[in-house]
C-alpha cells in the first residue's frame, strides 16, 4: 500500500522545519510497520537547505538563512511554485540507492513527457533536465537519505517558481548549468498543485511496475 499526504500548497506552504519534522515522525511510524509507506506533497515557505556535500563557497553570500540537512546532494532552494516530494518508503534489501534514484528520475520524466516535455536526464549527474539552446537546465532536483532501509527527502520540482534565488546560490554544485521551470517550458502558467494528481498516478505505476518501492 501507498498511502499520500497533501500538506500544504501554495497560500498553505509549509516551513521548512516544519516539513522536516513531519516527515521524521512519518518515517518513524513507517520505519515501525505502525503506518503505510506515505508519500507527501507540499511547497515550503523560501529556503535554502545544504545537504552534506555542500561545500563553504557555494552557500549564499550575505545574511541569508541556510539550513544544514541530512539528505545527501549539495546546496538548493525551495519555496512558493516549486512542488516539493518526500517518498517515505521501505526499500528492497539489499538498498540501491543509485536505483531508487533512478526511479524517482524516471518517475518525473513519465509526467513531464506526458505534459509536452521533452526532459531528460543527463549522464553522471541526478535531478531531471530540460535542454534549451544547448545548455542544460535542470526541472528537478533530487536529494534523499537512507534511514533503517526507509527513505527521506525526495525531489524538487520547479513548477512556476521564481528563479531570483538560484542567483545566490551554485545549485546543487552545478556551475555549468542552469535551472528552469515548467511553465518557462511550456509557455503557460503550470502550477504545483495541478502536478500533484499526475505525481501520485506515476508513483503508484512505479510501485506497481517496478517493485522497487516496497
């Protein structure tokens, strides 16, 4: 079973912290068998979080709040327009966490293709990726930990999101590449909420398909 939390879109996004300590007492309460691998769907408030590879030059310059994470992966963003993923699910033993990965990349691609675009992804680095005059901007970011064979965190996807804070920031370590959004693609205003549906009906695929989220 794959049960699926809204907790909060746009005029209700959540804080940060806020998000983080849902998804420990969820991960708790599936790590103990007391609840269904959950899935849960949310904006945050703006943030930028360092996950642990993060290194001192590419935090934000100024009097800027940063929150230090568990997950793996480097320095990002969140806020309003960007639909933020967190997959808190038993993995097969032995844990793949390269595979896993891979399938919430493959997940993302499947709603994006079926939205007109043409994402991708690029060798050697995670996340999902759209190319625009030969340079590659990357749709959505994907940073997760591993806790008693149950995930955390999850993926990032730049919905109708301002990109103003990518300015301060080398995300996720990346300097040769940009970031972009849905709607910058597709020409018309997609929102976080209206991917929530399609995010949910891939997932059950994958689990379904795949047995990798079990």
């Amino acid at each position: 079973m794959l049960d699926f939390v809204v907790a909060g879109l746009s005029a209700n996004s959540v804080p940060y912290l806020e998000g983080l300590a849902l998804q420990r007492a969820v991960h708790q309460s599936v790590v103990s068998c007391d609840r269904n691998d959950t899935v849960i769907f949310l904006e945050h408030d703006p943030v930028y979080t360092a996950g642990k590879r993060t290194l001192p030059e590419e935090r934000p310059l100024g009097d800027v709040q940063v929150i230090d994470v568990d997950r793996g992966g480097k320095i990002t963003w969140h806020g309003p327009g960007q639909l933020v993923v967190y997959p808190i699910l038993h993995l097969p033993d032995p844990v793949d966490v390269v595979g896993y990965v891979r399938t919430l990349e493959g997940i993302v691609l499947e709603v994006l293709n079926d939205l007109g675009v043409a994402a991708h992804r690029v060798d050697g680095r995670s996340g999902v990726w759209f190319t625009d005059g030969g340079r590659s901007n990357k749709l959505a970011a994907i940073g997760i930990r591993v806790a008693e064979g149950v995930t955390m965190h999850g993926l990032a996807l730049n919905c109708s999101n301002s990109l103003e804070a990518y300015d301060h920031i080398v995300a996720c370590g990346i300097a040769d590449a940009g970031v972009t959004t849905v709607s910058a693609v597709l020409g018309r205003t997609v929102s976080p909420e209206e991917l929530v549906a399609p995010m949910q009906a891939a997932l059950l695929r994958a689990f379904d398909r795949e047995r990798v989220l079990l």
